[in-house]
C-alpha cells in the first residue's frame, strides 16, 4: 500500500533500526526495489531526485509507484529527494508525493529555515511529512553539484533549525558524500551522537552508496533513522543491462530489463538487511 514516509520512519526510530530509501530512475528499478521489500516483509521509500523527475515528470513517477504500491504487500512511500525549490515541493506534493525533501543545504541559514518553513506549512495540513538539510552534503547529484566546500552539520544549529521549521526528519552532513568514494569514508560518529543529543526528530543519512556497512550499522545506532541509496542502483541496474546488450541478438527491452532488475532486487535486499528494516512491515 501506499503510505507516507512519517510513520514507517518513526516506527525505525522506535525499533532503532532505518528504513532504506532508494533512487529509483523507470519502472523497472521501483518493481525490482518492492520486490525486494515484500520478499523481506520490509517498509520501503522509492524516491525521485529533481533531475530524475526532470527525465520523465513528477506524474509518471508518481503513476507507476502507485501501480506497484497499490499491489504491494508491504507500505511503500514515494519521496521527492533533494526537492531544489518551494515551487517543485509543491509539485510534487500535488502529483499525489507522500514525503518531500526540501534541500535548502546551499543556502544561508535564515534563508534555509525560512524555505523549510513554508514547505512545512503547505505539507503538514495534509498530512505530507517533509526532510530538510542542513550543514551540506557533498559530491554530486544529478544536476546538483555540491562542489567542495561542505560544511558538517553543526549540533546547536541543527537544534535551532529543527525548532524553527518543525520538520518531521533532518539530513545531516557528517562525512559521507553522494556519488562513488576516491578513499573510504569516515562517518564522524562523534558528531552524529552530538546531533542526536540535542535534536530527537529521525535523521537522515545521505550518499551512502560506498559507505562501509559496519559504519552505516553503527550510524543507525546512533540515530540514524532513514538512509539514502542511489549510485549504488545505477550500478547496478546498468551492470545487468550491459551484460545483456554485449549480445548483438538481444533486441528485446525487457531482456535487458530483467537482468537489470535482478541486480537492483539483490542489491536492495542486501541493503534492506543491513538497515534493519527487514520482517518490520
Ligand atoms: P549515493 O548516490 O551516494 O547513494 O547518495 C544517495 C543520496 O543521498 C540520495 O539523496
Ligand atoms: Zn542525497
Ligand atoms: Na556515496
């Protein structure tokens, strides 16, 4: 069924384990996720990047989901990731999204809260929960470049940008960036136990795709309640299509198809376990 992010979320932070969420860019990639999370009876957030819905609509997204929630055994959320502007939370809110981000990471920090603010104000009467961001994030995302200087979340600040916005979930920068590692990452565990101090409201884990999976166990032990997964799936979905198109013969779409979609159903499961989340739905 489909679902808002809000409750599965704070069922994790209850239960101290996450809820795995996962860029999905077509059909096949949101049909092989669920798959993955009614096989492990797990709660599961598809989500869509600006440049995803850039691709192909926030309405064809939002259809296809909903086709595959509808039928699903298990609760399924759909969430605009990384929302760049009120206007697209707005979109998204009324193409029929049940969580929306609004990223105001880039941005001073008055301005931030202010755009987090009005974003919370339009979702919260209709029950939509919304992520915010703030310290920032690095790497790059789609068309979201967070070129090299990203400041880490600092404590105090998350403190009083949570109390100022009432958003429902807080993505945090504490080391880890989107797109592939060079060296291997550090989670600064420190930090993140210091924001959990002062601010009770789930956290959310961005560019976990290469992020060991020992440290993503011992972030979530520490408060982190939603973790993001998206190169990963690329990886994976093209690495199964690519095995299929070196053969000149296939000509089929869903030959290829399928080969990707049984990588993203491994992948997926394999991450749907190491966030806990599996026989919680
Ligand atoms: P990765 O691409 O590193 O997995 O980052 C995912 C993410 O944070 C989506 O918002
Ligand atoms: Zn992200
Ligand atoms: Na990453």
């Amino acid at each position: 069924m489909l679902v808002t992010s809000k409750e599965m979320i704070l069922k994790a932070q209850a239960g101290h384990y996450a809820v795995g969420a996962f860029n999905i860019e077509n059909m096949e990639m949101a049909m092989a996720a669920v798959k993955a999370a009614e096989d492990l009876n797990a709660p599961i957030i598809l989500q869509t990047t600006p440049g995803t819905v850039d691709y192909a609509t926030l309405e064809l997204y939002f259809a296809n989901v909903k086709a595959i929630a509808d039928k699903a055994k298990v609760p399924v959320a759909i969430h605009l990731d990384h929302g760049s502007s009120f206007e697209l939370a707005m979109q998204a809110l009324h193409a029929g999204y049940t969580s929306i981000m609004i990223d105001g990471s880039h941005l001073p920090f008055d301005e931030n809260v202010s755009v987090s603010r009005r974003v919370v104000e339009a979702c919260h009467p209709n029950d939509i929960p919304v992520e915010a961001e703030l310290g920032k994030v690095g790497g790059k995302e789609d068309k979201l470049d967070g070129g090299s200087n990203n400041p880490y979340t600092e404590p105090d600040e998350a403190k009083a940008f949570v109390a100022q916005t009432d958003v429902d979930f807080l993505a945090i920068a504490v080391g880890t960036i989107h797109g592939i590692y060079k060296g291997e990452p550090k989670i600064d565990m420190v930090r993140l136990s210091e924001i959990r101090q002062v601010v009770d409201i789930p956290l959310v884990l961005h560019g976990t795709s290469g992020v060991p999976d020992d440290q993503v166990r011992e972030a979530i032990k520490r408060g982190i309640c939603k973790v993001n997964y998206a190169t990963d799936l690329r990886i994976a979905y093209t690495k199964g299509a690519r095995a299929n198109l070196a053969d000149e013969q296939v000509i089929d779409p869903k030959k290829y198809g399928e080969a990707g979609m049984k990588e993203v159903y491994a992948l997926v499961a394999d991450k749907i376990k190491v966030v806990g989340s599996d026989h919680k739905a």
